[in-house]
C-alpha cells in the first residue's frame, strides 16, 4: 500500500514536471496553428488560448516557411542547407579531432603530456565572450568573414570538453587491447580508427548529440561571422524572420517557423536517447 | 619457427629500478621456454621486450639471428597471448581471429576491384585464404562453433581459446604468452595445460611462456627459467632444476609443499665425520658432499634442505638413526593418496609429505618421528648458492 501511494507520488512528480516542461512547445504549437486574429490576440492577453485551436492552420506553415527570406522558399531552403552543412562537418570534426585527441592523452606517453592537458582543460574556464573579438580579426585575416569556413574549421581542433571526455572514457579501456593490436600489425592511427572509436560509442554519443544540438542552434557564431543572406543558418534567419515579422498579427507565422527549426533536434534526441543516457550514466559510474 | 637470443638485456626504470637485470637466455628453435619467478620478478618484462611492448634499457634481443632491439611488434613475426585474453570487444570470434590477418592484406582496396578484375580476383582469394586459415585455427582449438558471436558472450576457457587462436592463425615464428591460464579455475586450467603441450608438439614452435606457478612451469617447460628481482636464478630442465636447485631460492620456489629448510652449522665428530648441527639436533653427513667442500664452509651458517617426500615417517618399532627428528604432528592435510603432515621438531614447522597408506595411525598432536633421508638432501651456503654435490 505504502508502496503503490509512493509510486503515486512518483508519478505525479514526474508528470509535472513534464507539463511544465512542455507548456512551452505546446503554447508554440497551439498560436502557429491559430488564425492571425486570434493568435495576436492571445498574445495580447485579449482571449485565452484553447486545448487545441477550433479550426487549425496548417497553411500557416507553407505560409512561414515560403516568406523566410526576399525570394519565396530560397531564404529557407538555402538557412536548411547551410544549417546542415554547417551542423554536420562540426559533428564529424569534433567526434574525430577529440577522440583522437583524447586518445592522445591517455594512451600516449610523452614528455609534457600532464602540462598540456592541463593547459586544455584550463581553456574550459575562459569565458566564450571574451575571444570573439580576437578570434573575429583572426578569422578576417584569414579572410574567412562571411563564408561558413570560421564556423566548421575550428571544430577540428577538437573540443576541450569533449577532449576530457573521451581521455576519460579511453583510460578505461585495457592497455592490452592496444597491445594486442599493436603486435597485430597496427599502427596507432590504426589502433585508434579499428579500437577506440568503436569502443567509444557512448561517449560518441554524447558528443555527437550535444554538439549537434549546439550547433543547430547556435546564434552568436553565425550572426558574428555571416553577413549576407546567402550564408545564413536557420537561427540567423529565424531572427530576421522574426525582424521582419515579429508584429503581433505574424506572431502565428513566427511560431510556426520555429517550431520547423526545433523539429530535427528533437528526432535527434528521441532517437539517440538510449545511447546517450547510456553513455552519461556510464561517465557518472566510470568517471 | 626461429631461435631466440638474449644477450644482457636490462630494463631499467627510472634511475634505479632494476626491473630485468643483465638476462642472457637463448631460446632454441621449436623449444618450450617457461620464465618463472614471484610476482616483480621482471618475468613479465623480459617477455614483453621480447614482443617489443618495452624497449631496452641494455643488451639485445635477437628473434631468427636478427637483431630486434628497433624493431617495432608488428615486425618481428611474433604472436602473444595476453593474461586477460585483450580481444575485441567489438569484433566477434571470426573478426577477432582475422583481424591481425586482414591488416597483412595485399590487395586491401575495396574500391580498386571495380574496376581492375585480376585485383579483383586476387583480393577475392585472398579473402577465401583468411577464411581458410582462421576456420583450420578454429577446428584446431574446437571453436568452430563459436565463431559468429562476440567474446561478451563466451565463457572464459572459451576466450582463452579465441586468444590462442589469434596467436594460432598468424603461424608465428615465435609464440609468447603472459600468464595465459591464471585467470581460468583450476580445472579448466589443467586442461588447457594438456592441450597447449598437445599444441606446442603439433607445431613445433618456438614458445616463450610467463607463469608464477611454479607447478604450471614444471609441467608445461622443456626449459625452465627461474628468475628473482630481474636477475635469473637458474635454467634447466624442469627435472635438473627440481633435483639440484641451483640456490636456496630456487629451492624454496619450486615444489609443492616447499622444501624444508634447516639452519645449522657444520662441525666434526670424534671419529672426524662432517656433521650438521641444528638446534639440538644432530645429523651425520653421510659422505654426500666432497670433504673439502664442507671444510672450506668453516664455522658459517649453512642452510639444509630437504623435500617433503624424502622426509620419511619411522613407524614406532623402527630403529632411531642419526638422521632422525622427533616431533609431534599439528596438522595433516590430506590430497586423496598423498598427505601431507605438518609437525613441528625444535621449535619450527616441518612437512612430510607420504602415502596416505602409512598413515593411519597417525593423529593431530601425536608425537612422531621423521628420518632425513641424507642422500636427497640440498646444501646452501650463507650467501644462498648451492654445495654441488657428486651424488646428484
């Protein structure tokens, strides 16, 4: 009995804190499905919103999407392709940079391994801000302004974070398989590319989840080193979507298209989800 | 198949750590070598440099009269079987046995055979060959049944197996293994025993073989090397090393129970007959060691060993001679036909070790006399090194 009410209250913890969560999600959903009158009403606090709109909208979304940008469709699909050029080249950069990296750090001996270490992990406490100027002019220098080249190169030198993580998770794993593959006949690039990164599934995992949602979402980068419309990412071009129509009688279009912006890391989440708790519990356990 | 040499190898820690002291061993071809010696000894380390895992701080290693000391594992046509198996977690059996195979391939490119048909062809049989080879290893150690599934679900004689047969497919020149058998329960370990020996007669390859266990060392070696502290202790046969240990360590190591050992004195009798003084005991030497040997160990302390079966139980009627002990038994620890009595004489614990036959009448706590069976004994100078003995 104690223990039924105890689930109970489990439950109903749990589903609270559930509904608050996806109060949000669901507000966006509900005003980019309303009709323009009464979504800018609801936001004006004139009417209230219900459960599920009387007669749903579904031209807004067409509707959004097709007047991202000054030509019809173009400014949306040309944000998508950037933003998943953009998004997968940084994932694929910083699972190999960072692996190979950690590996680096836990299975080769070299002179100055600890300091160097120490050194990177000393770059997690620099606050983001305070290298965008310098890093801006060097990028200008470069003449990489406006081209998505600052955006993508720089995950392949590997993420400090992430560097940690695989060192950690790579110390696990017993010297002896390396050795094994070294009498094998392999080379340590190889040992790395046939051992380690399959062995590192979970905290590819991670890596990969997080620095896609990142990535995905990411404003300051892009808004900092993209100027034309051309270059845009989603996030870029969701603000000025949102310049442009961000009056309480677009309020429906806005919501739609952020909500078509937010879908790809939400399948990602869903589907990577057992991976990844997998992989964050086994950091907890294994440190 | 080739011949192994060291010449004064040394590995060396640090500044000071003498891991492997000035090692010289030459290993014939096709012979089974067993290192042994406590844990520390620098075992381990030697057959580690042999593979190449470690460098050398000194001396050479040649593998097939070529000199190795630069040259990287994958290239001295070695094989090792690690003592936690190290296979792929990620690979199953087949995997794991052709994956040394598959990185000595020729014709490696997927992409090259579409359009070249003899590359094609070749990397075709190629392909055919691994499969070929790592099926016979499989049919060698019988797990052919294994093969499809990933080393998580196999049991650990099973993983031994798969570890020998990566070492197996490669046809090494020379087979290295580092404490293989310690992680299997002593059944599976007896078994896996017979079927390396079985292997090692099959091939005839050249085996270097690491244990702690002194009994697995005798049983599998055609040499034995004992070591102690990075420095060798002896290298023989396992018959020569368990009959004339070559010192007070290597006596005590090697046998189960271990030998007895006494601490004692030489001095004359009236009748100017070496004898051995221990406590308050007595033995006469029997003429077992040359006189002049025993005259030059002087008034030292001399250590007399003797091994638990040569220290025979007097039945009650029988005649006391100058070799006996008299004690009383605290415990006995019986082996199915063997037992093995532990009584204590002056003080100090003794094992005898005797068919369980003679045994019956004998109780815990009963006194007991023991005869010291002189002509097997061993004799060790205060430095630890043995007094050579003609008889042996």
């Amino acid at each position: 009995m104690n223990r039924t009410l105890w689930k109970i209250c489990q439950y109903a913890i749990l589903l609270a804190g559930a509904t608050i969560l996806l109060l949000p999600l669901w507000w966006m959903l509900v005003v980019s499905l309303e009709t323009p009158e009464r979504a800018g009403a609801a936001i004006a606090g004139g009417i209230g919103l219900s459960l599920w709109p009387p007669s749903p909208q579904w031209g807004n979304y067409p509707q959004a999407l097709s007047e991202m940008g000054s030509v019809p469709w173009q400014g949306f699909l040309n944000a998508l392709a950037n933003s998943i050029v953009v998004t997968v080249l940084v994932v694929i950069g910083t699972v190999l940079s960072s692996s190979l990296v950690g590996f680096a750090f836990a299975r080769i001996r070299f002179r100055g391994s600890r300091g160097l270490f120490l050194l990177m992990l000393s770059t997690m406490m620099l606050p983001g801000q305070v290298t965008i100027i310098p890093l801006f002019l060097f990028f200008r220098n470069l003449g990489w302004i406006d081209s998505l080249l600052p955006l993508i190169v720089p995950a392949f030198f590997g993420n400090a974070f992430f560097i940690f993580m695989y060192r950690q998770f790579i110390t696990q794993i017993p010297e002896s398989l390396l050795e094994a593959a070294k009498v094998d006949g392999y080379t340590l690039l190889g040992i790395w590319w046939r051992i380690i990164l399959p062995l590192c599934r979970p905290v590819t995992a991670i890596c990969a989840v997080f620095t896609f949602i990142y990535v995905w979402n990411d404003f300051m980068g892009p808004l900092i080193y993209l100027h034309s419309d051309e270059q845009a990412t989603l996030a870029v071009a969701l603000n000025s979507f949102r310049n442009q129509y961000g009056g309480l009688e677009d309020v429906h279009l806005l919501m739609a298209a952020s909500l078509v912006t937010m879908i790809p890391c939400i399948l990602l989440f869903s589907a990577s989800q057992r991976h990844f708790i997998e992989g964050l519990a086994r950091g907890a356990v294994k440190g | 198949m080739a011949t192994v040499e060291l010449k004064a190898v040394s590995k060396i820690y640090g500044t000071t750590v003498r891991a492997v002291d000035s090692v010289d061993l030459s290993i014939s071809d096709g012979e089974f070598i067993v290192l042994v010696g406590p844990s520390g000894c620098g075992k381990s380390t030697t057959l580690r440099m042999i593979a190449g895992l470690e460098d050398l701080s000194g001396g050479t290693i040649s593998i097939g009269n070529r000199i190795v000391n630069d040259v990287p594992p994958k290239d001295r046509n070695i094989a090792m079987v690690f003592q936690n198996y190290a296979l792929y977690p990620h690979l199953n059996v087949r995997q794991n046995l052709s994956f040394g195979l598959e990185r000595r391939r020729t014709f490696k490119s997927r992409w090259r055979g579409i359009w070249d048909s003899t590359y094609r062809t070749q990397r075709h049989a190629e392909r055919l060959a691994i499969t070929a080879r790592v099926d016979a290893a499989a049919r060698t150690l019988g797990i052919e049944q294994l093969l499809h599934r990933p080393p998580r679900e196999l049991s650990g004689g099973q993983r031994q197996r798969v570890a020998v047969g990566r070492a197996l497919v490669r046809d090494p020149a020379v087979f290295l293994f580092d404490e293989p058998l310690s992680n299997l329960d002593a059944l599976l370990r007896g078994e896996m025993r017979t079927e390396l020996r079985i292997l090692h007669r099959s091939l005839r390859a050249t085996m270097v073989y690491v244990t702690h266990d002194q009994e697995e060392a005798m049983s599998l070696a055609d040499r034995m090397v004992v070591m102690k502290d990075g420095v060798v202790q002896q290298i023989g046969s396992p018959a020569e090393i368990y009959g004339s240990p070559a010192n007070r360590f290597v006596a005590g190591f090697i046998g189960t129970p271990p030998m007895n050992m006494f601490e004692g004195r030489i001095a004359r009798d009236s009748t100017g007959d070496f004898t051995f003084h221990w406590k308050e005991s007595v033995f006469s030497l029997c003429k077992r060691w040359v006189a002049g040997e025993l005259s030059a160990l002087g008034h030292d302390t001399v250590t007399l060993g003797i091994r638990p079966d040569r220290l025979r139980i007097l039945p009650a009627g029988e005649n006391k001679n100058s070799c006996c002990l008299t004690g009383h038994v605290v415990t006995i620890e019986r082996y199915g036909p063997l037992a093995d009595i532990v009584a204590v004489v002056n003080g100090m614990r003794v094992i005898s070790r005797t068919s369980t036959d003679t045994l019956a009448a004998i109780c815990e706590g009963d006194a007991i006399t023991l005869e010291f069976q002189m002509q097997f004994a061993h004799m060790f100078r205060a430095d630890g090194s043995a007094v050579t003995s003609p008889r042996n």
